[in-house]
C-alpha cells in the first residue's frame, strides 16, 4: 500500500481494518473461489481500478497507518491498558 500499489488480500479479520474493499485495496470472499476470481479479473482488465486504488491505498497509508501514527496507537493502547489495570498502592 505503501508504494502506491493495489493489493488483494483475503477478507480476514486481520486485514478488514486496514483495506477498504474496493477503495484501498481489494479483499476476496476466503470461502469463494467466485469471488476471488472477479477480484483478479478486475486487476487484470482495468488498469484505472488499479491506479485508482494504488493511490488511494499510499494516501491511507501516510494518513492513517504511517510509523508515527501506528506508534501513537499503540502508546495510546498500552496507556490504557496500564490505566485500566492500576490498583491503588497498598501505602507500603
């Protein structure tokens, strides 16, 4: 995404949160084989979906999912997680 490049990944968890089907890259039903093969066509016989998508995809990657960004997430989620843990001191 990155490099301005379409992807096609599986519709899995793991990547639903990153790709916006059709918008940001390209995500194929796992249980379809259909599916996938409509996604690949797609990529093969329209070079505009392609470039559309590619910078579409290197934009979210800079405005959403830069090291910088991804780095303040994670502190952020940490933050929390120390917060939402703490236990008040025992005075000891």
């Amino acid at each position: 995404m990155a490099l301005g490049k379409a992807v096609l990944l599986p519709g899995i968890p793991a990547v639903v949160d990153y790709i916006r089907d059709g918008e940001t890259g390209f995500l194929y039903d796992v249980d379809s084989e259909a599916d996938l093969a409509d996604k690949l066509r797609t990529l093969l016989s329209s070079e505009e979906a392609v470039r559309r998508v590619g910078r579409a995809a290197r934009a979210a990657s800079e405005s959403e999912f830069s090291e910088a960004i991804m780095a303040d997430r994670v502190a952020g989620l940490l933050h929390n997680i120390v917060r939402n843990n703490s236990t008040p001191s025992s005075g000891r």
